[in-house]
C-alpha cells in the first residue's frame, strides 16, 4: 500500500468573543456550575463576537476584560460534528484561565477503517526499515 502525501495544516485563527454579563458577575457557586456544565457537555452560548485575529498575540492584545474570550479555529476547514478544535481557548478573567489552561477539548477522530490502514502502512514502513 502507497502512503498518501502529508497534507499541510491549515492555518489556524483566532475568534475573539465577548460574554454578557459575564461569568465573573455571578456568585462563585453560578460561576462552578456553569463551568460544571461547560466540562461536561462542551455546550457554552456565546453574546458577542468581536473579530477574528490572525495570531494568538493579536487575539490576547483584544481581550479587553474578563468577559473576552479568544478561541483558536481552523480557517478553510469545517470542523467535524464533535466539535474538536485546534486548541485550548484563552480567558480576559484570570481566574478563568487558570481553570480552563489544562482543558483542551481537542479531539481527532478517523474511522476503524482509516485507522487500520494507518497502522498497516506504519508496520510495513518499520518492517522496511527494520530490513536494511
């Protein structure tokens, strides 16, 4: 079996949000459960879209306050019915960045077909160079 040539990576930008009234305006056992569901479910409303940034640094210079958010997206690729992403979102709230910096809903999915196949082609190529 032929390998397939690596495809390049998208590029990847930054969508920059605002949430209204925001989570630091409710009392600490509101903020525990909305982040609770947020972990569970991966669901969150956002308000207020602000733009899209070409870079990390350009979307942390937007965050404006503990309302923003800035979350990494591909660009020219739809995302799968998952909702994986390429990244780990960024917080204006101090305190919600040090909950969230460990949490990255990244996920790569391929079909048990896809996966045996990608196996196979890694075994053959070892098994190659395993022979020289």
């Amino acid at each position: 079996m032929a390998l397939k040539a690596v495809q390049p990576q998208p590029q990847i930008v930054w969508a920059v949000g605002m949430h209204a009234p925001g989570l630091h305006t409710y009392p600490l056992w509101a903020r525990w459960l909305i982040r609770f569901v947020y972990f569970v479910t991966g669901y969150q409303v956002t308000d207020h879209d602000q733009g899209v940034a070409e870079d990390e640094a350009q979307a942390r210079s937007w965050l404006r306050g503990p309302n923003y958010y800035a979350k990494p997206q591909y660009l020219g690729i739809p995302l799968g019915e998952e909702g994986s992403g390429p990244g780990t979102v960024i917080w204006g709230d101090e305190e919600a960045a040090a909950l969230y910096r460990n949490h990255s809903p990244d996920l790569v999915t391929m079909t048990r077909s896809e996966f045996r196949q990608l196996q196979e082609a890694v075994s053959a190529t070892v098994s190659k160079a395993h022979a020289r």
